[in-house]
C-alpha cells in the first residue's frame, strides 16, 4: 500500500475515532464523541466551501481559507499559491486577520512570521522551512500545538499550502490536521474546476457575441444582396423601358407623322369639302397621337429615379415638357412647402399629370391651372380646366370603374384614387371656376410619411407652353 493511502486511512481514522479508545470509557467517548461533532461541522463547512467554484476562484479562495479559520478558530490563516502552479487561478493567495477580515500582504502590520510563510509558498519552499518543515502529522502538532500547515496537493505535485496560527486557548489537535488535510486535498481540483469554469463561459461569451456578429453580418449581406436584385430589376425595367421608348420613338411615331402627311397631301388634292372635314379630323386625331405617343415616351424615359426633385420642381417641369402644344398649364404653389417622401410626392406627382392628360385628350381643354397648396396642417393639390367635362359624368364613371372597369377605359381614374388612398388622402372631383373639372386631393400632412421641416415661404406663379 502507497504511503498517500496509508495517509488516507490514517485520515479517516482520525475523523472518525474508530481507533480512539474503548466506548466503556466515558471520559474517553465523550471526547471521541465532542471530535465527531467538530468533524462533522468542519465536513458541512467544507462542503459549502467547495460548491462555489462556480462563483470563480477568488469567491472559491476567501470560502476554503474562511472554513479553515471557522474550524480552527485562528488568529491567522494564509492560503497560498506556488508561482507558476495553477496559472489561471486567481488570486494567488489570501490571508485572514483576528477579526476574520481580509488583510493585505503588503500591510506593514502584518506579523513577520506570517509574511514570511507566505513568501516561503509563494517561491514553491513553503513544506521545507528552516523551522523544521510542514506540520502535516500528529508529531508536529504535539511539537507546536498553534502552528498548522498543509500543503495543496494536485496530480502528485504540491502547488501551495493553508497555513494557521490559533492563540493560546485553541491547540491544534491531529483531528484538526486531518480536516486541514481534506480541505487541502479538494482545494487544488476545485480551483482548477473553477478556472476551467470561468474559462468556458469567457470562450463561450465570445462565442456567442462572435454568432450575434456573425448573424448581424448575414443579416446585413442579405440586405445587400435584396438591395442588389431591386437595383438588378430596377435596371433591366429601365433598360426594357427605353428600348420601348426608343421603339415608339422610331417606328410608331414616325408612321403617325408619315400618316398625317399622307392624310394632308390627300386633302389638299381633294375637293368635297365633306371628305376634306373628315380628312382633317384624322389629321387632328394623328396630331394627337403623336402628342400622346411623345408623353409617353417621355413618361419612360423619366421614371422618376433622376435624384430627389421636390414636388413643386416636377409639377414645373411636367406644365413645360410633357404636355400637349394646345394646353396652357399654369402652376401655383401656395403656403409653405414641406419636404414629403418620395413615394409621396411621386404619387401626387402621377395624379396632376393624369388630371391634365383627361384635360387635354377628352375634355379638349385649352387652358388647366395646377395649385399646389401647404396649408398648416393638410395639402391640397388641384387640376382645374376650362374643358367639356362633366364632374357628375366622370364621379359616375368613377364608380362604375372602381366596382369593375371591365375594359379599362376609366382605369386613370380609379389609378388616381388609389394613389390618393395609399398617402392617406382624398380624392374629390367639382366644377372647376374656369367652367370644366376641379381634379382635388387632399392630404393630412401627419399621414404624409418623410415629412421635414418647413421650407421658406415661397408663391410661385407661371405659365408655359410645351415645345415637345
């Protein structure tokens, strides 16, 4: 049998009293009986001292060296670490006072002899000092009955030592040094349990803040790349749609021009004034295609993707270039304009031109006023005429539209009420003052999304002709 289990054994024997004496002595049981309770308060002191190698090695540290004291009611306890054993153990060492205070190693009150244990421990010659080596049997106790340390064993190797000093009422009997030597012998596989602990949840906080990074960064790569196939389709639609401008442009134009030449050599060559009215009626009617055939080219070619363009600089710009020759289009912004989203102002922006485009093709006005009003807490945006239209014909043909325009001859008007709807707003068709329609949407400012802080106050009146 090794010597560390005769140990053992000898250990057990002493915490137990199986071989204190015989139970026929009274004086002889009480003692053994007195140890046992010492033993068992030291072993539940012990136990509660060992579970927290969760809470990290220095809780772990102030638990042992305090149990230690508790058991020998010492004046002083030193627990120690050998410089170099159990690297990630922290603290290195922990020394107890009277009071059972922590005192600071570098106290200049501190007794010699304790400062001197502690650096014998600390250099790894704490079980071979000059004053004659480790108390760690039943002789050095009977030799120095106030003096106790054990060293700390771990795979074999001592890696530090719990050293002790009680007064004069309290001696140190081999019962305590057995204890001494349970604590000691847990304590190293606690502290590397506890470091090995504090170690792993460190790895696995970096773990987890290393997924959340990496879950953000997927996250913002799959951002890019939805922001990628919007501008991929965004290209291929402005691709497709100016090829198909570009084809309006070249072919079907050109054949409306070529027919209107056609019908104008026809009717100059013809003398029944009856077939020169018609002759000149499909004139005006390729005129007007042509016209339109241009809007709408220009409607694809300007997407609305140029940069930001305020509203009142779109309403400006379609009263110039993208209306027919014979309509005179007035603009007027009233109040103070207010910066709205772009999905916003494009939506009232689509409103006006297909407010003016009825005016021009079927109510065959020659003059539309568009007023941009910013009132305090609502825009209003109208598109009155002097053309033929009727309001109550056109909200008629609202209706029947919005409940089922079966072949998409109102679907501008139902467009411009959804638009409407969509930014929170209101679509109302009256008599114009000028004797045609009154196009109106009304919209809270509060439902207008983007919304930015009021512009200066600006009146903008004008008046333009189309060139196109």
């Amino acid at each position: 049998m090794s010597s560390r289990t005769e140990t053992d054994l000898h250990d057990l024997d002493q915490l137990t009293g199986i071989r204190s004496g015989k139970p026929s002595f009274y004086i002889e049981y009480l003692a053994s009986a007195e140890r046992l309770r010492r033993v068992i308060h030291a072993l539940d002191r012990i136990s509660r001292a060992l579970v927290r190698t969760t809470e990290g090695p220095g809780t772990l540290v102030r638990s042992v060296a305090e149990a230690a004291a508790d058991h020998l009611t010492a004046h002083w306890v030193v627990f120690a670490l050998a410089d170099g054993a159990l690297p990630e153990a922290a603290p290195r060492h922990l020394v107890l006072g009277p009071a059972g205070d922590e005192v600071d190693a570098a106290d200049p009150e501190l007794p010699p002899w304790v400062v001197a244990h502690l650096r014998a421990v600390r250099s790894g010659r704490g079980h071979h000092h000059e004053d004659g080596g480790a108390a760690t049997n039943s002789a050095d106790v009977e030799h120095d009955p106030h003096h106790l340390h054990v060293p700390v064993h771990l795979d074999g190797d001592v890696v530090g030592e719990i050293v002790a000093w009680t007064g004069a009422e309290r001696a140190i009997d081999a019962t305590d040094a057995s204890v001494l030597r349970v604590l000691a012998g847990q304590t190293a596989a606690a502290l590397q349990n506890s470091a090995l602990h504090q170690r792993t949840m460190r790895l696995y906080g970096e773990a987890s803040r290393h997924a959340e990074d990496l879950a953000a960064r997927n996250d913002q790569l799959q951002r890019t790349r939805d922001a990628l196939t919007v501008a991929r389709q965004r290209e291929v639609l402005d691709s497709e749609r100016h090829r198909i401008a570009r084809e309006l442009h070249d072919s079907v134009t050109q054949y409306a021009l070529s027919a209107g030449m056609q019908i104008e050599v026809v009717r100059s060559e013809i003398r029944d004034e009856r077939q020169r009215g018609r002759l000149e009626t499909a004139k005006e009617l390729t005129r007007r295609a042509v016209e339109q055939l241009r809007s709408a080219i220009y409607a694809l070619n300007h997407s609305g993707d140029r940069g930001p363009q305020s509203l009142p600089a779109m309403l400006e710009e379609l009263s110039t270039v993208h209306m027919p020759s014979d309509l005179r289009v007035q603009v007027r912004i009233e109040g103070r304009p207010v910066a709205l989203s772009s999905a916003a102002e494009r939506s009232l922006f689509r409103v006006a031109g297909e407010a003016l485009f009825n005016a021009a093709v079927h109510a065959e006005a020659s003059v539309a006023v568009v007023r941009l009003a910013y009132r305090k807490d609502r825009l209003v945006l109208s598109v009155s005429d002097d053309g033929t239209g009727d309001p109550e014909h056109v909200r008629r043909s609202l209706r029947v539209a919005a409940a089922g325009d079966l072949d998409g001859s109102h679907r501008g008007l139902v467009n411009m009420a959804d638009r409407a709807r969509e930014i929170g707003g209101t679509l109302r068709i009256r008599r114009a003052p000028q004797g045609g329609i009154r196009v109106e949407v009304g919209v809270p400012l509060a439902a207008c999304p983007g919304r930015a802080a009021p512009a200066e106050n600006t009146e903008i009146a004008s008046e333009a002709r189309s060139t196109s």
